[in-house]
C-alpha cells in the first residue's frame, strides 16, 4: 500500500549545489563530452521554461539565441543535435 508524503515548501531560498572539481587523470575528450551534455542540458531547460516544446521548434538559430540571452558561449552544431534530442526523449 502507498503512503503519501506531504511536504511543506522551506522558507530558506534555493541554493545552487557547490560545485566540485571535475576527476582528474580522464581523457580530454571525455572532458569536452562531460563540458558538452551540461551546456546541453542548461540549454534544453532554459528552452522548456520558454515553453519550446517540440524539437522541430528549437532550431540552431534558436538554441544559439537562448544561449546568448543565458549569457553562454554559441553552441555547436552538436551541441544543438544534443539539445534537441534531450527535449525529444524528455516527453
């Protein structure tokens, strides 16, 4: 049988998580894939809380243009494929 859980909201504001050092002793290539999905992900949420739903809506010019606004280096033409691809399996 399920217990539901009701849980009051803090009255603390949100705290980003501190960030920790990345491992060391990898491959430089699994840095720029590890550097490459976080840009992605940034990318995809600021494009979900703009209501972008659809990955046919979220075309490179887009994507780049939300990356400026965010203040985030252009992302590749990869890195646009990686957005796209994480709105679509995120349905």
């Amino acid at each position: 049988m399920a217990l539901a859980v009701i849980r009051t909201p803090s009255l603390e504001p949100w705290k980003p998580l501190q960030k920790q050092p990345l491992p060391a002793g990898r491959p430089r290539e699994w840095y720029v894939t590890h550097n490459r999905r976080l840009k992605a992900m940034r990318l995809a949420i600021a494009l979900l809380d703009a209501g972008v739903y659809v990955p046919s809506k979220a075309t490179n010019a887009t994507i780049r243009t939300t990356a400026e606004q965010l203040g985030i280096h252009p992302p590749s033409d990869t890195t646009c494929r990686m957005v796209r691809a994480l709105i679509r399996h995120g349905r």
